[in-house]
C-alpha cells in the first residue's frame, strides 16, 4: 500500500469528492451511491492510486443530482425531513449551515434529530455520514486544526441525504435482555416474511431484545465497540443469508463509532441505542435460518485490504474497512468471507 491509514498527500480524495458531488445519493429513484464511501476507505487504506479507475468502473451506477424544489429553512426544516423530494434542497441546506458555523456545532444539532432515522434508505446515509465525519476529524488532526472544502461539502451530502430520506421504524416492543451484543444479534426474531426489499421488510419489525443499556458516555462507547465487534464477526458464519445487505449490520453502528469524537459526550448513549436499533433492523430484515460452517483464510490486514480493493464490490470495500477498524483474526476473516461472496465489480 502507498500512504499510510488517514493520510492522502495525493489529494486524490479531495478530487473524487468533487468529481462526485455532481451526482445525487442515488440512482433509479432509491439504490444508494456508494461511491463517497467508498473512495474514502480507499484512500484511508493506502489505495489511493486505484481510485479513479474504479470510479471509471462505477460511473454507470452514478445520476446527476436531483432538481431543486424549494429551499429548506431553518425555521421550516419539520415539514421538509423525510421527503426525499427534498435531496436537493437539504444539501444546500446544510451547505449554507457549515458555510456559517463550525461542522462540528452543525453534527451536535442535527445528529439527535436525525438518529430516529438511522435505518432509513438500509442505513446508507449514516453510514456515509460517518465516514464524512472521520475523514473531517483526521484532517484536523493531520493538519493542525484545517480541512478543505471537498470534505466539508461532503458532510452536507451526507446529512442531507439522511434528512430527506429520515424515516423512523415502527414502534418496537422489548424482547428479554441479552448479556452481550452476540447475544443480542443470535437473538432477533427475523421479520415474517424474507422477501423483496428492505423496505418490504422493515415495517414488519416488531421487538428487539433488551441490550445496550449505558449510563454514562464511556459505557456507551465501550458497548458501540462491542456491537461492531459482534456483527462484524457474525458476518463470518451468517453473511451468506444475504452477502451485500447484512454487511450494513456492522457498517451502520461502526458510523456512529466513527462519529463519537465530534459529538459531545451526552448524545453518545442515544447513540448507541441507535445504533443497537439498526444493526437488529438489518439482522432481522436478512438473518439466515442458520449459520454456515466457515474456515477462514489467516491474511494480514493489509492483504485483506488489498484483496478487497482489488475485488472492488463497493459493499465489500467498506465492509473490510470496518473489519480493519476491529482488527482481529476473525474480523478479517469476515472480510475475507465478504469478498468470497459478493460479486466482483473489477475483473
């Protein structure tokens, strides 16, 4: 690999996120741009170099952005969360907002309003939020305090897809309690009927069991690291029953791990339990009847990390990224099982 993790001297990542941000969150009125995603857990993983070709490979699956219909206010925002009509106009919305405060001031306001919504669109636009608020966080870091407009733009990309799209799940009863996240995720009742697409199959969600409870923001965080873990490793053994979606059940809480350092520390609870939210929804919507028998392959993470970006998937990229975030044997071999079952899209 070229760079090492966090680091981008190329500037590569700055031109993609430009390039992109002539294209709207997704195509065909609902499939997710993952592209964004994507090319940040490249470059994050030293694979900087591959980036454009593989957005040459992507470019097929990219729309322009939606019309404009009618500018989101501050005063008027209520009316307008939830209507994907509105994509557009949330974008610009908190262009304007980050354009006049700190980002980090515009993610404390706008995360509570928006973590009812964590599921909403498979979870793709915390996800991407996510990754927007780490790359902004380790350009800090990097670089004394600074950060460029690309990155900055690219929050407001991914918050506003989430306000459009922000649509809560139905009210859930509470299952027994759980003594850990594994526990927790082996014991989702899945949804009635696995057919069709998530939006099929979320409104059929009816109780999740009792885990995460955190009485103070280090808990939280503590118990978020556990549930990444957990569904990170459950891919190994429980991936096959739908290889793309079920990524998303270790993808989404691991966004809003991500994420904890530029919130302030009160929202880290209703973070986790968030979090817990999604991941269960996802468990729920795909889970197989039962787990496979899986052997792993014992590669080192970079390797892992190469074989991912070679491979392409959009899905298996970000998956192996977080797999890298956990970091152990069996997490990487959950990556590997990821790039063994979902379809290439390099040759």
């Amino acid at each position: 690999m070229s760079d090492a993790p966090g680091t981008d001297a190329s500037g590569t990542l700055d031109e993609a996120l430009e390039r992109l941000h002539t294209t709207g969150p997704e195509r065909n009125g609902w499939l997710t741009n993952h592209a964004p995603m994507a090319v940040e857990a490249l470059v994050r993983n030293g694979q900087a170099p591959t980036v454009h070709r593989w957005l040459d490979h992507y470019a097929h699956k990219l729309e322009e952005l939606p019309p404009p219909s009618r500018p989101v206010t501050a005063d008027g925002w209520r009316e307008a969360l939830g209507d994907p009509v509105r994509i557009t106009d949330w974008t610009r919305f908190f262009g304007r907002e980050l354009a006049e405060h700190p980002w980090r001031e515009v993610l404390a306001v706008w995360w509570p309003r928006l973590l009812p919504g964590i599921s909403a669109s498979a979870t793709h636009p915390v996800i991407r939020t996510g990754h927007a608020v780490r790359t902004l966080l380790e350009s800090e870091e990097a670089a004394g305090g600074g950060t460029t407009a690309p990155r900055i733009a690219e929050l407001a990309h991914a918050l506003g897809y989430w306000a459009a799209r922000n649509t809560p799940l139905p009210p859930l009863a509470a299952l027994a309690a759980a003594p850990t996240a594994a526990a927790a995720l082996d014991a989702v009742p899945p949804v009635p009927v696995q057919e069709g697409g998530i939006r099929d199959r979320l409104p059929q969600l009816t109780a999740f069991p009792v885990w995460g409870a955190a009485a103070d923001p280090d808990t939280a965080k503590a118990l978020l690291t556990e549930l990444v873990t957990a569904a990170t490793h459950r891919y190994a053994t429980h991936g096959h029953g739908e290889p793309i979606m079920l990524v998303h059940a270790a993808t989404a809480p691991n966004a809003v791990l991500r994420a904890l350092p530029a919130l302030p520390r009160e929202l880290w609870a209703p973070s986790l339990a968030a979090a817990w939210t999604a991941a269960a929804a996802v468990t729920a919507a795909y889970t197989p009847p039962g787990p496979a028998v899986y052997t792993p392959t014992l590669l080192t993470a970079e390797e892992v990390f190469e074989r991912a970006a070679a491979h392409g998937d959009d899905h298996t990229i970000k998956f192996t990224d977080t797999a890298l975030d956990v970091g152990d044997p069996l997490a990487l071999a959950a990556a590997v099982r990821s790039i063994e079952l979902n379809p290439p899209l390099l040759q």
